[in-house]
C-alpha cells in the first residue's frame, strides 16, 4: 500500500509529463480579426469649429496610438502659413505647434490629408481635418473636386490646390494662394472654410513653398470663377438594436458644391535659354547642351587652336540635334582640325534672357580640350609606320583590285537594324556610327528570291527623319512572304573623316498579311475635329499612331503586331499632329485627351472593328488600372475595384464620405469639355 507521499510524487509526475506534452506540439496561438480600422477621433483643442481661439498650439486626441506619414510634405494651414506648423505625435495625441501668429477674425483650417494612421496596423485616417476661427464668427463653405495630369489622365498625388478671391493677371505669379489644400492618393481635394464670393482655382506643384505659381512649376486651372454655395438634404441612417434588429432614421444634412471641379495639370514647358554645359567627348565631336528648345541655333566660330581663324561651324562641322534642338553635337568635318587639335578656342554664340526676361545674343569664348590617352598615341604612332603600306594590289591578269587594310585599320560600321524579318509597310534603316559624307547607291544591291533566282528590286534611298546624319531609309514594295537579301560593297558609304565600309550582307523574309492584325475604330461624334488616336503598350508608351482628319469619324490600324494595347487620343485643336500644352497667362488649357477603357487584344489575322464614344465614361475612370501609374496605396489584404482581367475599367468611389446618406460612384469630367461638368462626387 502506497503512502500518501507516493501518491503525491505520482501526481506532480503526471502533470510535468502533461506539460512536456503541451511543449511538444508547439502551435501559432490564436488572435482576433486583424485590425481594420483607422483610427478615430476623440475630443481636440481647440473643439471643431471653435470661435476665438488664440493659442498656438492644437492638440488632437484619438482612441488608439498613432503615428504620422511625412506630415511636413501632407499636414496643410489654409491660409498658408510662411514657416510650416511642427506636427507631431505621442501616444494616442497629435500635436500642432504654429510658428507664424495667426491672423485675427481669420477662419483657419488644419488639413492632416491622409498623414495619421494608427501605429500598430497603419491604417490610414484619409481626409481628416479640424477648423477654428480666431474671430466671432466662422466660414464654411466648401469647393470638391479632383486633379489629373492633362497629358495621361494621372490622378495628381499631393498637388497643391487653392483659390483666389480677388484675382488679376499679376495674382498668379506674385501672389500667395488665399486658401489651400492638397490632393489625396486619387487626386481628389477640397479647400474647406471658404467665406461666400466668387473664386478662381488653381493647382500647382509649390516645389519651392512659397504657394504662388513660378513659370516652371506644373500647373491646372479652371477656367471660370467658382461661387460655392449649399443644399439641405435629408440623411438616412441605418439603427441597430441589442436584439439585431434595425431601422431607418432620417435627419438634415449640408451638401456643398461644387463636388465636381475637375482640373487637369500640364506644364508651359517654359525654360531659360542659357548654355547649360559643353564638351568635347572626343577628338571629332564637340557638344553644347542649351536650357531650352530655341529656334535660333548656337554659332560656333574659331579664335584659335585650328587652321582658319574666324571660321565658323558651318564651314567646318556637320550639326546633329535631337527633336527638341537642345542637345547639339558638331562633327568635325575638317579632318586636319579634327586630328591636330588639341585645343580648341571657340566663340559659342547663342541666346540668354537680360533681367527684364527678353531674348538677348551672347557670345562665351570658350575652351574645348580633348586629351589623348596613351592607348590612342600608341596607335597614332603605329598608324604612321603603317601609312607606307599600300592598301590596294592589282592582279597583273584580270586587273582586279583588292583592298588589303593594314592591322587597325579604322572602318566606317554600317549596319541593317531590325531582325530577319522585313515589316510590310515599314522601310529598312541602314545606321552607321559617323556622320556620311557619300553614299553611292551603285553600290547597294537589293535583290528578291522569285524562282530561286535572286532578281534586283527597285528601291529609294533617303536620310531618316529622326537621325539624318547617321541614319538612312530604304524603301520598296516589300511582297508579303518573299525572301529578300541587302549587299552594300566596300567603299559605297563613306565617313566625313574617310573611313569607309567594310561588305554588309543581310538576308531577310517579309512577314505575310496573315502575320498582323487590323483595327478600325469608330468615334461618333468627333467629325468635326481632328483627333489624333494612340496605341500603347503595357508601360502607357506609344506604339502607333494616326490621324483622324476633320469630317471622318473613322482611324484605321494596318498591319498591327499582334499583342495587348491600349489606346487614347486628343483633340488636336491647332492640326499639328502633336499634343500642345496650355498656358494659364494666355489663358489656353492643354489639348483634351481621353482613354478608351478596356485593353484591346490583337491577335494574327484579325480585322477588328471598335466603336469609342470618349464621354460614355467620366475622366478620372477612363484610364484602364493596368497601365495607371499613380495608383492608391491599398490597405492589407484589400484588393483593387476592378478587375483588371476581366474588362480593365477604372472605378471611382466616394473617398469623402456620405455626407449626404448617399454611395454614389460617379466620376469627373464626363462627356464633352472639361468645364462645368456635373457629377456626384460629394465633398468630405
């Protein structure tokens, strides 16, 4: 018979080896609903439309801890204040300090956009913003909207908004915005306190902070005065008793309007025409870089260091540029200049703006110097022991010549760009690494396989438009499947310096009609405007593109590569074939540009026939989530609003709120002009 002290031993084992069990079957203990919801707010001081308050100091209470988000770029005064608030959080209370006295009898709003969220799951508090008035009374009026980028329908992320009361051609440029506020992550706003009157909005990027526009910061207006105004309305509410049960209540509500400003950003593209930096990368090639486009090219003439004192480019360098004619490089044609100098002593011609901004000519003299490595030494010394070397013999018989080069002898590269397959339609582009001087078509065989004989083909022969110094176009009547072969002798191109080719000898096969798909695209409406349609690809970039002219409501698509695209266009006003930008001191807004919805999925041997109405969908939800670049950061676990495999739309919720009871999910800007669109998008 055991004694109670066994019993007792038994017992303390029993339970060790139930916790070495429990040990051993290690599991992830077990936790509630992961937390959701953004914090909320408790009590402030001052009290949301406070009266009299001349503290410098706000403090804001929440329920849970917080954390804030680059508050110094997000947290907005309106009015602006000179020096920035200090914004700070501890625990569950946010801090504002002000810097700069406030002004008296002034409704002043604190816009903390979508900085606060709490500090253990960082969900976002989105629009929160408190007011006070530091006189008797207190403004409230109201004006909503949203901001896109003109030129691709962008939402404008934390671009500055604000209005004007008394506005005058001056105002923009020398005068602080009368009240502010930033665009959230889908580009919407509201300028919140606002006393009644009559307004002009503007949207600038105030890189510099001073709240006024300077010429090369991006910008959107609108183009007539806005007059804010309210609506009563009635708001149901949805009530939930402890036995589940629920009812509907009603009780007024405020609508302010306008809900629906939309405005689209763009920049005048304006710079100061100075000389922004030059060079001399090698012996034959000097480069000036310019400020801004100008119409008025730079004059380069010699002073000293070459032959030929008081020359200028022109009769000594061949000129590349690129489209906008800011990035210039002078070849040195002159081939003694180019080899025996050094040093270059150049007077460089070219225009600045005086102090009253007015175009003025300026002549820099400047030093371009170019330093041999030894490498290059080595072979200038090799080269001239090799000078005696004859480069061509004659046969005795036939009297054939054949070119024999020396070792490193310099050849001019040419070479056919493009795989083995020859696009219908399309030139084939000949590209060589210097600047040609002559190009004898007698030289250059193109010829077609037709019975297994090889046959000459008629073909032209031009400079390329996009690079006509070291790039040309050879053009023919491609025959869909047929196999074709280019043979460029040597010497039939020959450099500026007098390198010449080696043979090149390509052959190539002409894809067939089957290989690409067509697209017709029907756009009522439009006949009485010219558009100018676009085919993206996946990065938002231009593939193709043509011409709607005025009086047809139709743009044809031949000989599409087969893939995914999407497409826009704008309303080309001036019938340039270009988008243009607008100018806010002119005024002129940007050239309209709208996006067809969904992606378009060509496949080989396709005739597609798409009809697009541009105003069936509002702006801000035209442009497919695939390709749109600014997109809204998404809380954990929370996926996009559309489906971007099925029919690639964008959707638009209500990110203020429901202030008047209501879920609406309409847009910006539909239909038509951008100007006094109506909409129901409702103001936080």
């Amino acid at each position: 018979m055991k004694g109670r002290g066994d019993t007792m031993r038994l017992l303390l084992w029993g339970v060790a080896a139930c916790m070495l069990a429990a040990c051993a079957n290690m599991g992830r203990p077990q936790g509630g609903a992961r937390d959701e919801i953004p914090p909320k707010y408790v009590r402030s001081n001052p009290k949301p439309g406070a009266r009299n308050f001349n503290n410098s100091r706000m403090t804001v209470t929440f329920d849970e801890n917080v954390q804030l988000d680059n508050a110094f770029e997000k947290v907005v005064v309106s009015p602006a204040q000179k020096t920035p608030p200090q914004v700070s959080a501890n625990g569950r209370t946010l801090t504002v300090d002000f810097k700069d006295t406030l002004r008296s009898n002034t409704t002043y709003t604190v816009d903390f956009a979508d900085a606060i969220k709490d500090l253990n799951e960082g969900n976002v508090l989105d629009g929160f913003a408190l007011d006070f008035s530091t006189g008797d009374t207190i403004d409230t009026l109201r004006i909503s909207g949203m901001v896109l980028q003109a030129e691709n329908l962008e939402p404008a992320q934390g671009m500055l908004v604000g209005v004007y009361s008394a506005y005058t051609d001056t105002s923009l440029t020398k005068v602080p915005l009368d009240r502010i506020a930033r665009t959230n992550q889908s580009g919407q706003f509201t300028i919140r306190n606002l006393p009644a009157g009559a307004y002009k909005v503007f949207a600038i990027n105030d890189i510099n902070r001073d709240y006024r526009w300077d010429r090369t910061e991006d910008i959107a207006f609108f183009d007539t005065l806005i007059v804010p105004t309210t609506e009563a309305l009635e708001i149901t509410d949805t009530l939930y008793a402890s036995t589940g049960e629920d009812s509907l209540v009603t009780r007024p509500g405020i609508r302010y309007l306008p809900n629906d400003v939309l405005l689209t950003w763009f920049n005048t593209n304006y710079k100061q025409p100075y000389l922004a930096d030059y060079g001399r990368p090698d012996r034959r090639r000097i480069t000036i870089n310019l400020g801004s486009p100008n119409d008025s090219l730079p004059t380069l003439t010699v002073v000293s260091g070459a032959p030929g004192i008081g020359r200028t480019d022109k009769e000594w360098a061949l000129r590349q540029s690129n489209l906008t004619a800011d990035s210039l490089t002078y070849w040195i044609a002159d081939t003694l200049m180019a080899s025996n100098s050094d040093s270059l002593m150049l007077a460089v011609r070219y225009q600045k703006l005086d102090t009253l901004e007015n175009r003025i000519w300026a002549t820099d003299t400047l030093r371009f110097f170019f330093k041999d490595t030894e490498k290059n030494k080595k072979k200038k010394k090799k080269d001239k022991k090799e000078e005696e070397i004859p480069l061509f013999t004659v046969d005795s018989i036939t009297g054939d010549t054949t070119f024999l080069p020396p070792p490193d002898f310099e050849f001019l590269k040419v070479d056919i760009k493009g795989n083995n397959n020859q696009e219908l339609g399309r030139p084939m582009i000949v590209e060589t690494n210097l600047p040609v001087e002559s190009l004898d078509t007698a030289g250059i065989h193109l010829e077609c396989m037709t019975d297994t004989v090889w046959m000459p083909v008629a073909f032209s022969m031009r400079p390329d438009t996009l690079d006509p110094v070291l790039r040309s176009r050879i053009e023919a009547d491609w025959i869909p499947g047929a196999k074709y072969r280019i043979n460029i002798d040597t010497m039939a191109v020959r450099s500026i310096f007098g390198p010449f080719n080696r043979p090149v000898k390509k052959e190539l096969t002409a894809k067939k009609y089957e290989d690409y798909a067509n697209l017709n695209v029907s756009l009522p409406g439009l006949d009485s405007v010219q558009a100018v349609v676009e085919l993206l690809n996946q990065s938002d970039v231009p593939v193709y593109r043509t011409i709607k002219p005025v009086g047809q409501t139709r743009a044809q698509f031949k000989l599409l590569a087969p893939g995914t695209y999407y497409m826009r266009l704008f309303i080309d006003d001036n019938l340039n074939a270009k988008w243009d930008t607008g100018d806010p001191l002119a005024p002129k807004q940007p050239e309209e540009v709208y996006y067809f919805a969904k992606k378009l999925n060509l496949k080989e041997n396709w005739d597609i026939d798409q009809s697009w109405d541009i105003t069936e969908l509002p702006l801000d939800r035209q442009k497919p989530y695939a390709i749109k670049k600014n997109k809204p950061k998404l809380k954990r676990g929370e996926k996009p609003l559309v489906d971007t495999e099925e029919n690639e739309e964008d959707t638009f919720g209500n990110p203020f709120g429901p202030t008047d009871g209501r879920n609406d999910r309409g847009g910006f800007g539909s239909g038509g002009r951008r100007q006094n669109q109506s909409t129901n998008v409702f103001a936080r």
